[in-house]
C-alpha cells in the first residue's frame, strides 16, 4: 500500500525463497480451474474478499467505469483465458504501485496509470501483477508467513492478519527474489505473446526508481536478500535487448487520450497532499506539459511553491505568468500569482490579480480567502496589519 | 485516526501522562500556559504525549474534540512541513489538508467540504472540514480551526461520526473555538 | 477494520490492563422505567463470529467453517431465548427496500463503535471511565426510526465475537503481544487464544443501546455448542423482563 509498516519490513525479512514446484503445487492454468486447492488456500481467497469489501467500502475507489473498462481490457488481452477471474479495481491514490490479492483482485493506483507513457508500460505491471495471482504467490508467501517459527519470537507479531502484510510486502518493494524474478519473466512472455513492444517494459522500473528517489525512500538492508529495483530494471533490459521493434501498444498519444483525466486528478491529488516533488517528475517535462492543458503551468506553480526550496518561490511565479498567457480564462492561475506579489509586498499587482480572479470566478469556494487578501493588497480596515 | 485513539488509550492506561478526569472548571489553561479555553463541562480530558488536550463525552473512538500547540518547526510531522507566522490562512489550511490525508489510506481519499478563512482568538485563521469514510465505511466528518502566532501553530479539531454525533455536539466545539485564546493576545 | 478485528484490538488493550470481566449495562432510560422491559419484536442481524486459527508463527487467519459454526451456535442460543423463554419475538430477514439496507449498514458501522466505546469504558481501570460507563446512555441516534416505522420492528439484535484458536487446539497459558500491534492496527492475540462475545439490543426509534453484554474467557472454543450457550446463558441472566433460568443440572 501507501506505506510499508514497519511489521512489514519485519516479516518481510522472514519471507520465503522458492516457488510454487518447491512445494508442489502447480499455476493456474486458467480462470475455469483457478480455484483454491486446499483449506487453507480458501483462508486467503476469503480474506481477499474481505478485503475487497474494505477497500469499496472507505471511499478509496477511483470511479472511473470507462478507465476501469479500459485497463480490465489490457489485463484481458495479457491473461486472455482469465477473463472473468482476473478483476481489476483502480484506486485513488497517487503513489506509484499495484498489487495483486491471493482470489485474482488486482488493484491498480491511478497514479500509476497517470505516470506511464504508453500502454505497453501499463501492460507491463500488469503482466507482472497477474503472474503473482496465476503463480499462486500470495498463498504461497503466506503459507511461509504462518508456518515460520522465527517470527514466533517477535511477540509484537502475534495475532497479526496475514493479508495487509502481504499487500505492503508485494507491492512496489516486491516478494522474495525468486518470486519477482518469476513475475518478471513469466510476465516478460505475456507481454510478448500479446503482442506489445517489450523494449517499454525497462521503463516501468525507469519510472519506478523516479518515484523511489522522489519519496526518498532507503532501500532497507532487507533488500540484500530482495531484488532491488536496479536488478530488477537490469534483468528486464537484458530480456528485451534482442526485441525486434513493431509490438504493439507504445503509441503515446491515444494512451494520453485515454488517462487524461486521471493524470488531472493524480496531479490535483498530489499537489493537495503536498507530494510536490513528485508532481515536478510529471511537470517538469516538456513532453508531459504538452500532453497536459495549458494551465497545468499553473500546477507547475503550485509544485514549486509547496516544494518551497531555495529559488521556487521565483519559479513558481514565472510558472503561474506563463500559466496566464497559455490559457487566459483559467482563474486559479491568477489568485496563485496575487499571492506571490501579496507576499513580495507588490500590493498594485497583486490586487488587480485578486480582481481579475474573481471576475473569472464569482462562485469560487475560496472567495472569502481573496477577498481578505484584496482587502491586505489594497491596506483596507480588516486586512491583515 | 486508530492509531492515535489506541496511543490515547494506551498511554492513559500506563501512566505516561496525567490520569483523565473530567472537565469540571470550564476554563482551562495548557499545560505549557501557551493558551486557554473552555471545554465542555462533564466531558472527560486526557492530556497526549506532547502535552496537547484531547476530551471526549462518549469516548475517543466517537467523538473528540482536541486542541493542540505545535512548533513553528516541523508543525505537521507526517508531511515534514515547517510554518511561518508570515503565512496565509489558506496556505496553513492546505498544509492542514495535506496533514490530514497523509495520516492513512481513508483520509487520503477525504473530501473539502469547507475550506475559508475564520477568526481564532481575535486573528485571521482558517476553519476546514472535511469528510472521509473509516474501513467499515461509516462516513466521519473533521472540523478543524487553526491560527499561526510566533509561539506556534495553534489547531482546535472536531471529529465525529456524520450519523448522529458531529452534530450532536457541535455546538460544544463551536463554543470551545470562540472562547480560545493565546497567550498575550 | 472489520467488526472481529476491531473488537479483538478494542478488548486487547483492555485485557493488557488485567480488567477483563463479563460485563451488562442496561440503558439509563430503561433503567428508569419502572416496567423495564426490552421491545417485543427483535431483528437478529446476521451474526457474526470470527473463529482465527493462530499458526506457530503467531499469524491469525479466520477459518470460515469455524465461524459458521460458532456464528450458528450464538443463532441457536437466541433462538431458544425467544422462543423457549418468550423473552422476545424474533425476526429474521425481512423485506428491506435498498435504500433500508444502506441506511442500517451505516448503522451497523455505527453500532461497532458505540458498542466499542461502551466496552472500554466498562472494562476500562480509569475511574472516569468507569463512571462514565455506569451512566449508561449510549446511542446510535434516531436514524432508523423510518426503518422501524416501514418494517414494525422495535429492537435489532447484535451478536458479535472472536475467538482465537492455536494450532495445537488448546489453550495455552496466555502470552501477551506488545502493544506495538495494538497500535499498528493488528489484532494482538495470545498465543493460547481469547474467547469474546458482545450482545446489544439497539431499539430502532430512538437509537438507544438499551441492553448490551460482554464476555470472554481463556479456556473456552465457541466452536463448542456447550461452551458459548454457557457464556450467553450468563450474560443474558441480566436480560431485562426475561425469568431467572433454573439452574441446569450437572
């Protein structure tokens, strides 16, 4: 999820090596016969039900049935014989990630979606993601979990449900070396056999290490026994440096088209949980930008002031008058720019921008906000002293 | 929100700070005499670790009603922000936003539903409240007043199932929010 | 957190207190009313009892066929009140319009926090808490009264609990987690297993959780008919109207 706990690091120290064979069970070969094979393979299965129920239930779906529509039919086209059984959620958050759940939910963040170029890339977590469900890894993860006596010795550990570990241990960090690496390569020839441009799948990890440098996460020492995400890029490059060009699905323009309004909301989303650094990946390049409507300088403003490091406060100001000129009739742009001459002690400029603002939006929710800030632009009684 | 709720408990139980009782003079001073308010009568009090307020009438996983001083530096720990007391009400009610959806996966998919400026011990400060669901979803509302002054940022915040209880004690808060004052002012 | 996991969290960090103790209440109201009564006609929701195996590496994984059995030991011991004691009439399933059914879930998400509230502070080693517990006014307020007035329902019955089995089947001598998983939002479990179960009985116009009782025990497995009547069976001995039972022999 958003977050490894640190009970999930724990476990995740203790996580298993081996595959499937080593303990004698075989993939799902297809949705007909993806069924629990044993009483306790049933325990996972429903407690990925329940989990379904948790997550609908507090609001974290993104709803978007065409987008859902959309990815469902990427995930169909890489798993055509689990059609049915593979069932995609998106969900709202920003982070880069997706994970897959033991009964063949996979969730999706929109962020994700938002971040990839083409749907080669898309297809290529996906491919990953589905393999760990026809492969079984969730069970077999948590088969290891429950039986590994040493974290009986960790009394902090007692009692704890299995499945949200799992999801924290999956996702974006990974499962043991060798189940990522079986994820990676079984999922390598569902791109291939699909049809896709394979040369997009190193990008995903392109990305991935972005995002990891961006949160400033530490690779924990753990990860001497877990594929870094290094590894995991260098492992793809290798299996696709003899791709021959022609696969499908690297056209970034119709992609665009299609995640447009997520990326507006991933964007809208960062930015109001302060993820600023991460919002400037997406907003400092130029390729984006053009994909993005001309306000979205405007975001670029907004990324740079609520990163707020030396020089930003200059950036975004140039941000938000560049913003103006591309798309006059966008309103924030304005407010944002009254602001940062507000506060540079430019009281003229900044009042006809406050002006201008709610001209363009008489019904804004934060008027009361601007017209307090119009009344200290213009020095009136009730501004601030 | 569990997570602090549990700490709340947890930390009563063990002593590490003072032991709950209830509000029975309305006007308190804090601990560190930064401010005072008026909490609601009968309603119990309990002291967090960092010495802020937290009451509640019918426990802290329903409603609570908290007031809070924190440090211009690192004044919203889980987004590593700072505050200034130069700031606008409403760059400190985006920093309280962010703050508040950093704090789990359900209050990351919060909604605004009120986001202006308000008056918080005679000067310019902002009230939000915004609403997310808790893994059973059950829908809770927050409300939150804040001001910046140079001793701290200071927040009063009011949360409570929507079903029933937000408004059933609403008017508490609203009460504690006009009776708050920092020191000196 | 689903209604088991939030109760075993709830009841973990008060039996780390060492204050666990079968517990009623009956609200203020009823305490009152000179008659002291509970409503005639009673929905039972779906009930719901969580029976977790807890592997030798201390993971709990809820065991569907336990708790069907378990959740239909808990339906029986109703059932017998209702219809053996005539304490109550009871319903089961009825015909509930869409929007009903999204109104009482809510309700249902509610109760699980009054209902934990209430328990705290019941079992809690704080006075105020005890005090406030024995002012016992908790309420889910008045938002089913169009569900009562549409169906003719006067009370809803809720029977939740966990129950924590190890591997080797028995109850071993209580070993009590940190309170790290407490806080991290896992449910701590001893290795030997905890028993639980809580009954409210929520009266459909006002709100009010008019009657409602907790227990738990170390030693015994709701899987076993026997074991969970006993526990029911005690607490339901302080259900309101309802004649004392004789004493069972042997």
């Amino acid at each position: 999820m958003r977050r490894l706990p640190a009970l999930g690091l724990l476990t995740a120290l203790l996580l298993p090596s081996g595959t499937l064979a080593a303990v004698g069970a075989e993939p799902f070969t297809s949705g007909a016969v993806a069924r629990p094979a044993s009483e306790e393979e049933q325990r996972a299965w429903s407690e990925a039900e329940e989990l379904h129920d948790i997550i609908v239930r507090s609001g974290v779906v993104y709803d978007d049935p065409a987008l859902t529509a959309y990815v469902q039919g990427v995930m169909d086209r890489l798993y055509p014989e689990f059609r049915g059984t593979i069932r995609l959620t998106l969900l709202k958050a920003p982070h880069l990630n997706a994970f897959a759940v033991p009964d063949g939910g996979i969730y999706v963040n929109v962020g994700l979606l938002a971040r990839f170029e083409n749907e080669a890339q898309l297809a290529t977590v996906l491919a990953h993601e589905g393999t760990h469900f026809t492969h079984r890894h969730g069970f077999l993860s948590a088969r290891s979990l429950k039986n590994n006596a040493a974290l009986a010795t960790f009394g902090s550990l007692l009692g704890v449900p299995i499945l949200p570990q799992l999801i924290a241990i999956s996702s974006m960090l990974g499962y043991s070396r060798e189940l990522e690496t079986e994820a990676d390569e079984a999922g390598y020839r569902r791109l291939l056999q699909a049809g896709y441009d394979v040369r997009e799948a190193p990008r995903v990890f392109e990305h991935l290490m972005r995002e990891v440098k961006a949160e400033d996460i530490q690779e924990p020492f753990f990860f001497s026994t877990h594929p870094k995400l290094k590894d995991r890029f260098g492992n793809m490059t290798r299996l696709s440096a003899h791709a021959m060009g022609g696969g499908d699905g690297a056209r970034r323009d119709e992609y665009s088209r299609i995640v447009q309004q997520a990326r507006i909301d991933t964007l809208e989303n960062m930015l109001s949980m302060g993820r600023a650094k991460q919002a400037l990946i997406v907003l400092e390049d130029e390729t984006n930008l053009r994909e993005l409507p001309p306000h979205a300088l405007f975001w670029q403003g907004e990324a740079y002031r609520r990163r707020g490091e030396a020089g930003d406060a200059q950036k975004a100001e140039a941000s938000y008058r560049k913003a103006i000129e591309a798309a006059p009739e966008f309103a924030p742009s304005y407010r944002a720019l009254g602001i940062v001459l507000l506060k540079a002690g430019k009281n003229a400029e900044a009042a006809a921008n406050f002006e201008r603002y709610l001209a363009l939006a008489p019904d804004a929710k934060d008027r009361k906000y601007v017209e307090s800030y119009l009344r200290m632009a213009r020095k009136e009684p009730g501004g601030k002293p | 929100m569990r997570r602090p709720i549990l700490l709340l408990m947890c930390l009563a139980l063990v002593g590490c700070v003072p032991t709950p009782a209830r509000v029975d003079s309305p006007r308190i001073e804090a601990l560190d005499k930064s401010y005072t308010v008026d909490l609601p009568a009968g309603w119990i009090r309990q002291y967090t670790s960092e010495k802020n307020v937290v009451v509640s009438r019918d426990g802290f996983l329903l409603e609570t009603l908290a007031v809070m001083r924190r440090p211009l530096k690192q004044a919203f720990q889980r987004t590593k922000k700072d505050v200034s007391e130069t700031m606008l009400p409403s760059e400190l009610a985006e920093l309280e936003i962010a703050e508040i959806k950093a704090r789990d996966d359900q209050t990351a998919a919060l909604t605004v539903l009120d986001n202006e400026p308000a008056v918080v011990s005679g000067k310019e400060g902002f009230r939000v409240k915004v609403a997310y669901r808790n893994p059973r979803g059950l829908e809770f509302y927050e409300e939150v007043h804040g001001v910046v002054d140079k001793s701290g940022l200071y927040l009063l915040v009011y949360r409570a199932p929507r079903l029933h209880y937000f408004e059933k004690h609403y008017r508490e808060y609203q009460r504690t929010v006009e009776s708050f004052r920092i020191a000196g002012t | 957190m689903h209604p088991g996991r939030t109760w075993a969290v709830v009841f973990c960090v008060i039996a780390l207190a060492g204050c666990a103790t079968g517990q009623t209440s009956v609200h203020r109201e009823l305490t009152a009313s000179a008659e002291r009564r509970l409503p005639k006609k009673v929905l039972l929701l779906p009930v719901e009892i969580r029976v977790h195996e807890v592997s030798a590496g201390g993971v709990a994984e809820k065991v569907d066929a336990w708790s069907e059995t378990a959740s239909g030991n808990a339906v029986r011991y109703v059932k017998s009140v209702a219809t053996g004691q005539g304490a109550f009439e009871l319903i089961e399933s009825p015909t509930l319009r869409p929007e009903d059914t999204a109104q009482l879930d809510q309700h249902i998400a509610l109760y699980e926090l009054v209902a934990s509230s209430a328990y705290l502070a019941q079992a809690s080693p704080i006075r105020v808490w005890k005090e406030r517990a024995k002012d016992f006014d908790y309420t889910l307020g008045p938002g089913l009264a169009p569900l009562a007035e549409h169906t003719g329902i006067d009370a809803a019955m809720i029977v939740i609990g966990s129950d924590y089995i190890s591997t080797a089947g028995r109850k071993a001598a209580m070993v009590m987690g940190v309170l790290v998983g407490a806080l991290a939002g896992a449910a701590i479990v001893p290795s030997g297993g905890v028993s639980f179960v809580s009954v409210g009985v929520v009266d459909m116009r006002t709100g009010n959780l008019l009657w409602f009782g907790t227990d738990q025990s170390g030693t015994t497995d709701f899987r076993n008919e026997r074991d969970l009547h006993e526990m029911l069976d005690r607490m339901f001995q302080t259900y309101p109207g309802l004649a004392p039972r004789e004493e069972k022999a042997g």
